[in-house]
C-alpha cells in the first residue's frame, strides 16, 4: 500500500521505517533533510517541500495520509492545509497526541471536502518499530477497514481496534495516558522507598530484574525500569524535573466533567507540577522513564 508521512519526528520516523521493512511504499515529508535522508535510504521518497508532497499524494488514485507531528495548532493547521489541496477522496490520519474535541472540529471540516478522516492514537513509543504499535482509531469506518492490512503491519498482535466515531480514538488514547502517569508514578514512589531503606543498601537493578520474571507488576515499564538503573543507578545525570504533554490534564478534566473520581491520575499530574519546584529522586525516575519509552527530553544535572 502507498502512505505518505508528515513529520520524521520520534514517531513518524519510526513508523515510516516500519511501514517500508513491511513493504509498503513510503513517501514521506519533513523539514528537516537529515530526517527525510535516513529513511529514503531504506526505500522512500523524500520531500522538504509540503506542496512538491502534496502534488505527489495526489498522482495516487487513493492517497492515505499519516500526519504525525506535535499536537495542538501546528496539527490542526496541518490537517486544514492538507484537506484544501488533497483531491477529493483521500485519506487523512491523525496518529498524534489531539485533544479529543479538536479531532471533532476537524472531522466536520474535512468532511465538507469529501476528506476521509481517521484519528488514530499511536502508543508504543521509542519501541515501537520493533514491538509493533497500539493503534485506536476513530473516524470513518470505511477508510479504517480499508487500512486493515497496513494496520496490521504496522501494529503489534491484536494491536490495533476501531472505536466509533471521530474522536473516539484519541479519546481512548488519551485515557491510556491518563493511566500510564498513574503507573509510572507508583513505580517512581516505589522505587525511591526503595532506595531510602540505607540499612539494607539495595540494588536496585536486582529489584527491577525480579520483579520482571512472575511478579504481579511486570510490564514493558518495568523492563525500561530495569536498563535505566542498569545503565546510571543513581540516576545521577538527571535532573528531577518531569514534563506533561497535555493528556494527563485532558484526562482529569475529563473526569471532573463526568463526575468520575480519579484520585491516581490526578495526584501523579499533580506530582509533575511539583517536580518542577523541588527535586526528588521519585521525579529522577519518572523523568527518565519519559526518556526511555518515548524519547522524551530529559533536563541533566
């Protein structure tokens, strides 16, 4: 199947990647050269032109679109450009971080163009070129049966699911998010107990490794968790200050709006706004988990 890219980014590269080690053909678009270089030496065409990519999606008798970049207005300005050039009939799917309500918003404009829409929320990080992805999608049902095989290649086993209308993919995702800063905040509390208890002076890359074989708590985290101490068990070279990319609020607001009580998540968002005050070896944890999962940036000591 043909695809085109917007934005080599953590993400996009990767699924590119991913998408041409299947088979499929690639064309991708970035600003940035480096980017388009590393993966048109894999198979895919390459442009740093938006237009000149455009012109290209549109020789094809059905485009299929994946915009991958930052959420918010450099999204959403993205989605409009697109689905004022591509011709009518195309494909356009939104695999990032989107408020929910927006995805609404733009589903409705893109329809009055004759421009399938898909929200499909992406989950897998940094791995997922090796692992597969967790896809949620949302939007046209037409459009997503017709992606199945690519969705199938480019996710994990059983990996990808369709959930109604436009919205609802980024919806669930954002949900996912809401409850990975809850886990990821118990693990960080834990292990900084953990690491508090002098008296018996514990490794805690031996902890990490247990742990993963039959506990209760093993997860992919947790596996992350393990080759972070592994590699810095002081976590010495990071500094304490944790990051949120917008979810965690959306979630907690979500929940205040639907009067449903979510305590976790919404102390760990909380943790994050304090992190930023004072520095504790629980935030160290937490900021680089971001790190090894998703490439998240992480501030050094």
């Amino acid at each position: 199947m043909r695809i085109g890219i917007v934005g080599l980014g953590k993400m996009g590269g990767k699924i590119a990647l991913r998408l041409l080690k299947y088979g499929h053909e690639v064309v991708v678009y970035n600003r940035s050269q480096d980017k388009i270089d590393l993966v048109v030496e894999q198979g895919a065409l390459g442009f740093n032109d938006i237009d000149g990519f455009i012109e290209e999606m549109n020789k094809y008798e059905k485009s299929v679109i994946w915009v991958m970049i930052p959420s918010g207005e450099v999204t959403n300005n993205m989605l409009l450009n697109l689905g004022e050039k591509l011709k009518k009939g195309s494909i356009l799917i939104d695999g990032g971080n989107t408020n929910y309500k927006d995805t609404i918003e733009t589903a409705k404009t893109l329809k009055k163009k004759d421009i399938n829409f898909l929200d499909i929320g992406t989950s897998g990080g940094l791995w997922g070129y090796e692992n597969g992805y967790c896809l949620m999608a949302g939007g046209d049902k037409d459009s997503y049966e017709y992606l199945v095989p690519l969705l199938t290649d480019l996710s994990a086993p059983s990996g990808f699911e369709y959930f109604g209308d436009s919205g609802s993919g980024h919806f669930v995702k954002m949900v996912h998010n809401g409850i990975e800063y809850g886990m990821m905040q118990a693990y960080a509390e834990g292990f900084e107990i953990l690491k508090s208890k002098e008296q018996f002076n514990l490794d805690l890359d031996k902890v990490t490794n247990v742990w993963r074989h039959g506990s209760i708590i093993e997860s992919f985290l947790l596996d992350l968790t393990k080759d972070m101490f592994k590699e810095d068990p002081d976590l010495s070279n990071t500094k304490g200050w944790v990051a949120d990319s917008g979810e965690g609020r959306w979630t907690v607001l979500e929940a205040l709006e639907n009067n449903v009580s979510a305590p976790v998540i919404t102390l760990s968002l909380m943790q994050r706004f304090r992190s930023r005050k004072d520095e504790t070896f629980t935030d160290k944890v937490l900021a680089r988990l971001r790190n090894e999962f998703g490439g998240h940036e992480i501030k050094k000591n």
